[in-house]
C-alpha cells in the first residue's frame, strides 16, 4: 500500500515537473473553420521555432464567441491569446482591463497605421492588439453558368441587375445564393458590401461619423432600395435559408451568383464542383467609383492574467513577421495579411479580389468603428432591418429611419 | 411531553435532509439569491460594481430600447405558453386516454415511441426539423405536394407571422411525451370498481371519460399545466438552436430565454451585461413565481383528490 502511494506521489511530481518544463499558449478564436490550418500548419512552423513552447487552438463558433470569450476573461478561465474582433469590441475588453497594452512592442512597426486603428484607442495612444488579417467583400459566381447563358461579369447596378433577370428567366438556376434566416448576411455581405459604392466609401462612412450625413440620405437608403429588389432572385424559401444552405447551394452549382466575402474562398476550395471565379461589387453609374468593403477583420492579443505572457510575445512577434504573412495569406486562403510585407497570393480567386485594390477604393464595413457602441446596437439593427428589407415586410424609407433614430438617440453628432 | 423532551436528536433527519439541503442551498438558492442581489447593482467603469437600486428594473420597464424588447420577449413567450397549453396537454390527454383505454394492442410500443422524442437533445430535434421545413431540402412541401396541399407550403420558419408558431409546434411534438406519460400514470389509478359500477349504471365510455375519469386526474393536469408554464418561460434551447440569440425574423421568436442571453453575455457586438441581465433573470423568476403562486392558491387548494 505504502509503495504504490509513493508511486502515485512520484508520478504526480514527474508530471508536474514536465509540465512546468514546456509552457503551452492556448488561443481563444472563433475562426472554427480554420481549425485544421492552425493546428496542421500554421502552429507547428511556431513549435518548430520555440520547441520549448506549445499552441493550443480552441475556437469557439463565431456568433458565439464574443459573449463567451468575454465570459472566460471575467471568469479568470479564458486562453493566453485572444483572438480580437476589430475596433469597438476589442476596445471594451481592453477598456476593460482584459487585453495588454501592445504598443511598445517593435512588431508593431511592422502595420500601416490604417491596420493598426482597427485595434487602437480612440486616441491613438495605445494599441492592443497585433494586426493580423482582413477580408474583402465581393461577389462569387460560377462561371459555367455565365458561359451557358452568355453573361458577362456585370460592371455597374443595372448591368448587374439585368444579369439576375436573365439568369431568373432564362434558366432554372438559382440567381443569388443568399437567405435570411441567420440575419447577419444581410448587413456583413450585403448592405456594407454594396453600401460603399452609393455611399463613396470613406468619405460616406466619415461624414456620418462626424454628423454632415444621416442615415436618410438618399447615398444610404438607395443600397436597401437596391436589397428590396434582390427578393425575387433568391430562391423559393429564402426566407428560412441559413447560411449553410447558400454555401451548398453555390458549392452544388444550383446557384449562379454568391455575394460574400474573401473568408468563404478556402471553404469553395475543397466543396464546389466547379471553377469558381469572383467580381468586385458593381459601381453605380457609367462612371460611378469602384469601392470595395476591405475589412480589417482578425487581429490577436494577450490575455493579461496570462502566465506566459513572455511566451505570448513571442508568438505575436511571430505573427508579425514576413514568414507569418505568407503562410498565413496562402494558407488560410481569403484573409490577407496586414503587414507591409509583400506577400504573393498564390490562389487564383484570393489573387483576384486582392488585385481589386488597385482600382477601387477602399473603405471597412460602415458600423464598425464607433458606430456600434450605443443602445440599440447598430450591428443588429442592421441585421434586422437587412434581413426584413430583403424579406419585403419593411420599405427602404422605414429601415433607414430606425437606424437613423438608434443612432441619434446616443451620438452626439448626429443629435 | 416528557417523552418528547426525552427524545434524542434526530439525527437520521439530518442525515436523510442534510445532503439535499446542502446542494439545493449551494447550487440552487444562493444562485438564486445573489442574482437577485446582483440586479441592484451597476457597472461603474472596469470591473466596479454600485449599487442601484431599482434603476436596472426602471430602464427595463421604462426605457423603450429596452423595454420594447422586453414586452415582446413577454407577449411572445406567453404566445409560446399558450400553443402548449391548448395544443400539447390536450394531445398529451387524447392520447394517454386511448393508450390506457383496457386491451390496446402495442400499447407500450406507442407509448415508447411517443415518449422517444423527448430523449433527444434539443439541439438534434432543431436541426432534424429545420431539414424537414426546409424548401430547399426539406421533404415536408414534397409530402404537401402529393396530397394536393402543395401550394399551403411556405418557409414557415423564415416568416414573422409562421416562425413562432412552428417552433412551439416543434417543442410541442418533443415534449407530448410528458403529459402523455403523468397522465396516463394517473388514469391507470382511477380505481376500477367506480368505472365497473358506472358501466352497470349504463354510463356510456364518453360519459365515463368526462365525469369520473377527469375529474379525477384534474391535480395532475393542473400539475401538466404549471410543469408547462415553467418550461416554458425558461425555454431557449430551441429558439437558440434553430434561429440563433437575435430570435429573427425581427425578434418575432425572441422569447425571455434569449433576451436574457443577449443582455446577459452580449451577442456579436453588442457587450454583454451582467447587471442588466440579472434584472431580465430576476423578472423571468418574479413571472414565473406569480404563475406558480396563482396554481397554488387559487387552484391547486380546489383541487380534492379522491380518497379510497
């Protein structure tokens, strides 16, 4: 009895002592989809660099993750990473004492500023996050669709319209591959997707910042006149489509045209059937501007009650670095790095939407900044009045006017 | 008296209630208790807490951010309530009387299969019915289609005026299960020399059913029924599995569970409130009491059960 008790003991102190020996980071995302990349890939290219130290990814589904990452850091219990959503989230968990202060970190001179802000204070005094990636929004189609029917990739609104009612009438094809059932597509793919190109990008989403513009206006109700048209051309039951349906139905080629963002590339990769290709979102007018949602999307910050804080540097410092940009833009393919590294995209369709970058304009999703930190929260209200805009149970007048109210009833500017 | 002065102490009572006192107290009531507590406090900057008073349930009640959202997550909950009540528990009775009707065959099997669905996790009966609706696959417009009732067919689940109703539809078809089973246990116990002495009176079966059968299983149904009002307004599972937190189209399902959810940890940006969320907790509790309050008074005290 006596021997197998110090038998137990030892073993425990053999364990303990091997475990204190390598130090394990552990990183909280909700990029569920980028599970095997991380864990097959990106990880192992770190450990082989620090053999003393080991990553754990733990994602947690992405509608789920904010509330529940912000439990975990209440709770003491969250990972040594933390993944960061841009701008106002992650502003409040390092408001609120939850992320490390970044900015001494030389890594960082490795961003333009214009990456750096999405993780930024207001002031521009502290930045707390270590830029990772964005995503840019656009359309997918399938080509072989285009070829039967012989369509050509729409340039402007009407060309794009006249392309939805040929595929509509003329075929038994799907035009738009879209529902409303989970909501958020109709803000984070649509509204903020086509929205730049009546609103003219920045100076659109600038001037509501600082009051000159309301939601009113005709540059922001003319993008939910445009959504009220696109019921007809969704599909029998849009109305209950997840989002998981309009990837299949794309992915099966029962749809011709995809409206998403650079992220959905790596998923069409390994399921559809067929050679996908994508087009930038229309200009309005002959002459009108291109300008293309290009979200600073994924950042990454350290957990202050981490233990490995200096293990946690590192890694960041990794992920600044050119050899992170590289495998990480043609790894995780649809997310481009954000470093000023010059990084080739070896991806056909992730070379094409980056490319659109040098004839449109660039701007990030119109409530992102600011804009989403009072009650009623912007981020859904946009979804609902998105997803009823695109149903038909509420005119693009009525939709413009309630996010108007929310807004004005918190911001200043707008008062 | 003086036997009972003389009486040891009653340690079997401690040992018998202690351990259900202790665990219902630790995870139970002072759960309970200190989210009462916490709904009187504010978030005052990173990480401080004062206290409030009654300004959470104010803003609740009054302010019409939040209290429009509140009385919809009410009236649709109590809609929710209401298909259960007037849909559920009559089946759940339809069919534990037939099923405890002397000599059915299979009556086990039926009542087995019944009962199955309640078995399985919520989030499998969300997605096995979201695929059955579904217009894109789904088999239910197929089904309409080869009876005739092809054109009744809608994305019932995507429509503000259809998708409540078709979750409570759902949750009532996991759930009949439960009447079905108390009440049948119940009507299995009616004493079979009334219903023997009835039908040699020459009482029909119908009149058997309504006048000693059911009057005599009406505490369990009034149990059926409060069992149901419980459930019911602390349902989410559903709604959260087939719709999500934001309970779409345009909150039509949102129902307290998820409102509570939503303040309580926050949904994609909108920041997650402690406080707040334990006010929207505290008057889910105060609801629910008042409904349990209301059965044991004024219902449940009518209520005689026969005594043999």
């Amino acid at each position: 009895m006596r021997s197998s008790i110090q038998y137990a003991l030892g073993l425990a102190l053999a364990t303990t002592m091997a475990v204190s020996h390598a130090t394990t980071l552990t990183i909280e995302s909700w990029r569920v989809d980028d599970s095997d990349l991380w864990e097959d890939v990106l990880i192992p290219v770190f450990e082989a660099e620090h053999p003393d130290i080991q990553v754990r990814f733990s994602p947690t589904s992405p509608t789920e993750y904010d509330s529940t990452v912000n439990a975990r850091l209440q709770a003491g219990t969250a990972g040594d990473l933390i993944t960061c959503r841009p701008f106002d989230v992650s502003l409040n968990l390092y408001q609120e004492g939850h992320l490390l202060d970044l900015t001494d970190m030389a890594a960082m001179d490795n961003f333009e500023d214009f990456a750096r802000s999405a993780w930024t204070t207001d002031d521009g005094a502290s930045t707390f996050c270590m830029p990772m990636a964005s995503v840019i929004h656009g359309f997918l189609y399938n080509p072989e669709i285009f070829a039967e029917l012989d369509l050509e990739v729409p340039r402007t609104e009407d060309e794009f319209l006249a392309v939805l009612d040929t595929i509509e009438q003329e075929s038994s094809y799907t035009p738009l591959a879209l529902g409303t059932n989970d909501q958020w597509e109709s803000n984070q793919i649509v509204y903020t997707n086509i929205g730049p190109a009546f609103w003219g990008g920045e100076a659109g989403r600038q001037a509501l910042l600082d009051g000159s513009a309301s939601f009113t206006d005709p540059e922001f109700v003319a993008p939910f006149e445009h959504m009220a048209r696109w019921g007809e051309y969704m599909g029998r039951g849009y109305e209950s489509q997840t989002y998981g349906d309009s990837q299949n139905l794309f992915s099966l080629g029962r749809a011709a045209i995809y409206p998403t963002g650079s992220w959905d590339i790596s998923y069409f990769n390994q399921q559809a059937l067929f050679e996908f290709d994508a087009f930038p979102p229309f200009r309005v007018g002959d002459d009108g501007q291109c300008v293309i949602s290009d979200h600073t999307d994924i950042g990454m910050g350290i957990n202050p009650d981490s233990e490995n804080a200096e293990a946690a540097k590192l890694f960041l410092e990794w992920l600044a670095s050119e050899g992170f940009a590289r495998l990480y833009t043609n790894e995780v393919t649809g997310f481009f790095s954000l470093s000023k590294h010059e990084v080739e995209v070896r991806d056909p369709v992730a070379a094409e939407m980056i490319n659109w970058r040098q004839d449109c304009d660039s701007t990030i999703r119109l409530n992102a900044q600011i804009m989403n930190r009072g009650t009623p929260n912007m981020e859904q209200e946009l979804w609902t009045v998105g997803s009823r805009v695109l149903n038909g149970a509420m005119t693009p007048q009525e939709a413009a006017e309630r996010i108007q109210n929310g807004f004005s009833s918190w911001y200043a500017p707008q008062q | 008296m003086r036997a009972i002065r003389l009486r040891p102490v009653p340690w079997h009572l401690l040992f018998f209630l202690g351990p259900a006192v202790v665990i219902y107290t630790l995870f139970s009531a002072w759960p309970l208790l200190d989210t009462l507590r916490l709904s009187l406090y504010t978030s005052a900057g990173p990480g401080q807490r004062v206290f409030h008073g009654l300004g959470n349930f104010v803003t609740l009640l009054t302010d019409p951010h939040w209290s429009a959202a509140f009385w919809n997550a009410l009236w649709n909950n109590t809609k929710f309530f209401l298909i259960h009540l007037l849909v559920q528990n009559p089946i759940g009775l339809l069919l534990a009387a037939l099923i405890s009707l002397p000599g059915l065959r299979l009556a086990r099997t039926y009542r087995t299969l019944i009962f199955l669905p309640t078995l399985l996790s919520v989030v499998i009966i969300g997605f096995i019915w979201q695929l059955i609706l579904s217009p894109l696959w789904g088999v239910s417009e197929g089904l309409l289609e080869a009876v005739g009732l092809g054109h009744l067919f809608s994305a019932w689940l995507g429509r503000e005026s259809t998708a409540l109703i078709t979750l409570a539809l759902i949750s009532v078809w996991q759930f009949v299960g439960i009447p079905l089973m108390l009440l049948y246990a119940s009507l299995i116990q009616v004493p079979d020399e009334l219903i023997e002495a009835a039908v040699v009176e020459g009482a029909s079966s119908w009149r058997i059913f309504w006048q000693i059968k059911f009057p005599l299983i009406l505490p369990t149904l009034g149990l059926v029924t409060i069992l149901t009002f419980v459930g019911n307004f602390n349902a989410f599972e559903l709604i959260y599995a087939v719709k999500g937190a934001l309970g779409g189209p345009n909150f039509s399902t949102d129902i307290l569970g998820t409102f509570f959810y939503r303040t309580f940890f926050g949904y994609q940006s909108q920041v997650g409130s402690p406080t707040m969320g334990a006010a929207v907790a505290s008057m889910m509790f105060f609801i629910i009491l008042c409904g349990v309050m209301v059965y044991l008074y004024v219902i449940q005290r009518r209520l005689h059960r026969y005594d043999v």
